[in-house]
C-alpha cells in the first residue's frame, strides 16, 4: 500500500512540474505580445487624428463604402481552404538573389532601381537615395514568434547587411508590414527616418524611435528628405493590430525626385481614385503593385492581378514590379496564381512587368524580360 501511495505521489508531481514547465514555456512565448500590439494614438497625435477629414465617429474610413470581410463567405472559406492548400505553397525551394550592395555602398546618383525582398520589402534606389517600402525581416508576421503565418523562404539579405538608407516608408500597421523586431532593429542600427500614416507614429515611439525620427503624414499631405518628395496619397484598406479597427490611418505613397517618380500601394482594393492620384503625382517610371492576398470574401481590400494592371495603367506607370506575393501564405488562391494571372493581362494590355527573384535588383530603364522563374515550383 505504502509503495502504491508513493507512486501516485510521484506520479502527481511529475504531473505538476510537466504542467508548470508547459505553463512556463506558454508564457515565455506570449511574453512579447503585448509590446507587438503597439500603442494607439494619444495626446497630440489623438487629436491630429480626429482633425483629419478621413477620421469620422471613432475610426477612419476608405475613399468609398468597403468591407473587410462579407456576412457569409464561412462556407466557401473551408471548402477553399481544404481543397486548395496542397497548391497554397510552392514545391520547391523559392529562388533567391545575394544583393550586392553593402552597408558603406552609395546609391547610383542617376537612375531608378528596385530590389524586391519578399511580400511587400522593397528597397527603391531613386536618384543617389534610398527608400526602404514596408520593411519587414521576422520570421512570422504575427504579434508572436513561435505562431501566425511563416515565411516560405530566407530573407536574401540580413538586415544589418542592408546599405545606407535615407527613408523608411510604411504603408500601414498590419503585421506583414509593420514589424516590431525589424523597426527596433533599424531604429538601433541607423538614424533613418520613419514616413508613416496618421497615427501610426504611436506603435513606433512604444517601441523607441524617437519622436523626432518620425514623420507621419495624412492622405495628399507631403514631407521632402533628402531631396525626394513623398506625399501621402489615398488607398482602399483598413487597419489596426488587435481588436480596435482604423484608429491608424493607411495609405498608399507616392515619391518624386527631380525627374523619377515612384508609386506603392501599400494594400488596397481597386477604386478610381488611382486615376487621381496619376494626374496629380505621375506619371510614374515605377509602380509597385499589391497583386497576391486576393479573395472573393474581402474584394475591398486587396486588388486582384488584373485590378493590379488596371491600377497600373490608371497611374500612369510605365514599369510594373509586383508585391505582396510569394512570401507568406495570407489567402487561398495557389502560390505562383498571381504572378501567373498577372503576367498573362500585362501581355494582353501591353503593360512592362518586371518580376524579380527576391533579392534580384531591376534597373528600371533596363528590366530584364520575365522568365517564369516560379514555374517551375509552383
């Protein structure tokens, strides 16, 4: 009897200290959440916000009536999500290009380049200065570490490898785009400044960067560094990092040195003002275009590839690069069918695409012609 009551008892604390190690081991996972989160606008910048035109009752609001997710979709979602997930990720290793800029190198003073790291990072050399789009270098984007949609290949370049940069744009605060661990890393590493949306400024002085390396713009205002013109200019999204929704504004960017002009849409669904945004910041010699994420349960909020081209054309661009594709598994549509759709209504519309592997860099009056490289593991 004694040695039946030993056992229980050791039973019960092998039990008790498995669980408190789980216990343990859960917490330490979930010990950088809260931090992720971000901050939500205050004092002067809170009252910004509520000052923009875009900012209505408590949130903002797109140019016209979107949805994020319709009533309804649920059925659909799990049947796509069964019956497409073998297709959801490519079968082979993805291709990746080692940049040849280093950290001390200087941009080109002529010219416009692209170097496309994966889903929207790119890195833009436009006249003698650099602009990095949406940097993000984690290997989740998720507000953890160890769970949310992980990266389906190896950023081309570590991030203290990157070279000098004089701007870091951000298009809005969703996790794909905004990066806790990758800000606080460029925020140690360099002196760049930060171009933001409205409010978005909060997420970014919770985790360091001082108030003075940020620059938050509402739509059609504009801020100049280093001779490069960003201006804030309208797009069709929402935002927010937990429960509260488009209390940050989003935005799509348009830049213009002396003579080149770039457009990035950050993530947006279609909608006629890119037209507007054309005849008042274009044309533009570069466009980088949201193409992958697209779902018939939120046609708001991301373009198709075709809505993509038409975008293009609206703005007056002349190369298109596409983005937010390829990276991480964020819908249900097979891994290379954006590329794939994209490709096919360039040719038909006679638009110039440009497809690089991550890390391959474009000379955008040069662009090598596509090849399909992700055929062959889609």
């Amino acid at each position: 009897m004694a040695q039946r009551s030993g056992a229980r008892r050791r039973s019960r604390l092998r039990y008790g200290l498995a669980a408190a190690a789980a216990l343990t081991a859960g917490l330490w996972a979930l010990r950088d959440i809260p931090a992720s989160l971000g901050a939500l606008p205050k004092g002067e910048r809170a009252e910004r916000v509520r000052r923009s035109p875009r900012f209505r009752g408590d949130s903002f609001h797109n140019p016209m009536p979107s949805t994020v997710v319709p009533s309804g979709p649920t059925r659909k979602i799990v049947r796509d999500m069964v019956f497409v997930e073998s297709t959801r990720k490519p079968r082979g290793p993805i291709p990746l290009v080692t940049p040849a800029t280093g950290p001390g190198s200087a941009a080109p003073a002529d010219g416009l380049y692209a170097t496309w790291f994966g889903h929207a990072t790119t890195l833009v050399e436009i006249e003698g200065r650099r602009v990095l789009f949406d940097p993000m270098w984690s290997e989740r984007c998720s507000p953890s570490a160890h769970v949310g949609p992980r990266r389906l290949h190896p950023l081309p370049l570590p991030i203290e490898h990157l070279p000098h940069l004089d701007a870091v744009v951000i298009s809005h605060d969703h996790y794909d785009h905004l990066d806790r661990a990758t800000i606080r890393t460029l925020t140690r590493t360099r002196s760049v400044p930060f171009l933001v949306p409205l409010g978005v400024g909060a997420h970014l002085e919770r985790w360091g960067v001082p108030r003075s390396r940020i620059i938050e713009l509402d739509w059609d205002e504009q801020a100049t560094v280093e001779g490069v013109r960003f201006t804030a200019t309208a797009a069709r999204h929402f935002s927010g990092r937990a429960f509260a929704r488009n209390r940050t504004l989003w935005a799509s960017w348009a830049l213009a040195g002396e003579r080149r002009r770039v457009f990035y849409t950050g993530d947006s669904g279609y909608f006629d003002g890119y037209a507007d945004i054309g005849a008042q910041h274009g044309p533009f010699d570069l466009t980088l275009m949201q193409i992958g994420a697209y779902s018939h349960a939120w046609p708001d909020v991301h373009m198709t590839p075709e809505e993509a081209v038409t975008a293009h054309r609206d703005l007056g661009g002349q190369v298109l690069l596409p983005v937010h594709w390829g990276t991480f598994t964020l819908a249900f549509h097979p891994w290379g069918e954006p590329v794939d759709r994209l490709w096919r209504e360039s040719k038909a519309r006679d638009v110039r695409l440009a497809v690089p592997r991550p890390g391959e860099r474009i000379n955008v009056d040069d662009p090598p012609p596509v090849d399909a490289w992700w055929q062959t593991i889609a």
